[in-house]
C-alpha cells in the first residue's frame, strides 16, 4: 500500500506544495463493495496540498479530487459522480503536547507508531511524531466523507416506480394514471368501519 509520505523535517514557514496520486486500489479497499463497481477500472484519485510549519506545529491545506462510478439510490443507473473534498489539517508534535488523550488509545499509538500520525476524532487536528508522517490512513478518511451518503445520479432523479418497476426517467409508466390503492388502505377502512 501506498505510504504518501511528507517530509517534515524540509518543511519551513513558507507553504509547501505537495501531490499525491490515489491509486483505485488503495481507495477501493477502504469503500463498501455495494458503492463502487468493481469492474470498472476507476481513475486514480488526486490530492493537491501545501504544508507548512506554523511554530512547532504544521498546517496542511489541500484538495481531494477525482472522480468515482456510483449507483443511484433512486434509479439503480451508474453514473460518474465527482469528488471535491478541501481539508485543513493542524498537526501538533507529540513531545509538545501537554495530555494526549489519542496516546492513551490503542489505534492513535498504531498511528503514531506506523505512520508518524495520530489523527483526531473531527479529521481537522492531530499529533505527528518523527522526520516523516505518512498520509495514507488520513487519504482514506477523506475519500470515505467525500462518498456521498445517497448518491443521485442527478437531483431530480424520479427513480423507479414502487409498484411496477418501470424507470421513471426513460419511460411513463401506468401506474401513473391509474389510482394506486395505498398498502395501508386496508387498515384505514377497518378504523373508518369501527365506530
């Protein structure tokens, strides 16, 4: 797996700028196989990013970009849905840092100790440790809060019928003309028939 590594000990109060290439195969296992075809070959993913040092700690601001085959929740069509996510990262040195709560966590001392970062729990401040962070773990967290919660292939998707199926967007189905009785009728005329 990719380890997308910065080097802190270059890095000086002038913004410096990094890119990153994402590859599908390092992002595609971090998603839920239900989100993404598979059998698509998807495009690398990008993150732009400068950093900086502001005092002891270091501020990294940048992009992710790139763009993903989804399926619509409404209408169950693929379609190519594109990934903007802007950060902003403040990271803390460890030696620095008075109570680190995320040191006392078995997962946050993994960071610290694999990759030179511990990430906190809103993805906008963290700790580093040593001469080179490596950016993987923070990547995928990006990509999975750029996954939409409910894709659509276009806002006004009309989806697909509920009672005979037909896709709204390619064909005017019957049930539109014909009153549709509710499955809940039954019950409304059993309380309408008690007195």
């Amino acid at each position: 797996m990719a380890e997308f590594a910065l080097p802190v000990e270059r890095l000086r109060d002038d913004p410096e700028r990094f890119e990153y290439e994402i590859p599908a195969a390092h992002w595609l296992a971090r998603v839920e196989a239900s989100d993404l075809d598979r059998e698509e070959a998807p495009a690398p993913l990008r993150v732009e990013l400068e950093a900086r040092r502001v005092g002891t700690d270091l501020l990294l601001e940048g992009t992710l970009t790139g763009e993903v085959g989804l399926e619509c929740s409404r209408c169950a069509r693929r379609y190519a849905h594109a990934l903007r996510e802007p950060f902003r990262l403040v990271l803390e040195p460890v030696e620095g840092a008075g109570s680190v709560e995320a040191l006392d966590e078995p997962e946050g001392r993994r960071g610290l100790r694999e990759n030179g970062l511990c990430l906190g729990e809103d993805l906008e401040a963290g700790w580093f440790r040593g001469p080179v962070i490596r950016l993987g773990e923070f990547f995928g967290e990006l990509i999975a809060l750029a996954m939409p919660i409910q894709p659509l292939c276009r806002e006004d998707c009309p989806g697909i019928c509920p009672h005979c199926g037909a896709d709204r967007a390619e064909e005017r189905c019957a049930c539109e003309d014909e009153k549709v009785e509710s499955p809940f009728a039954v019950l409304r005329r059993l309380k309408e028939s008690k007195p």
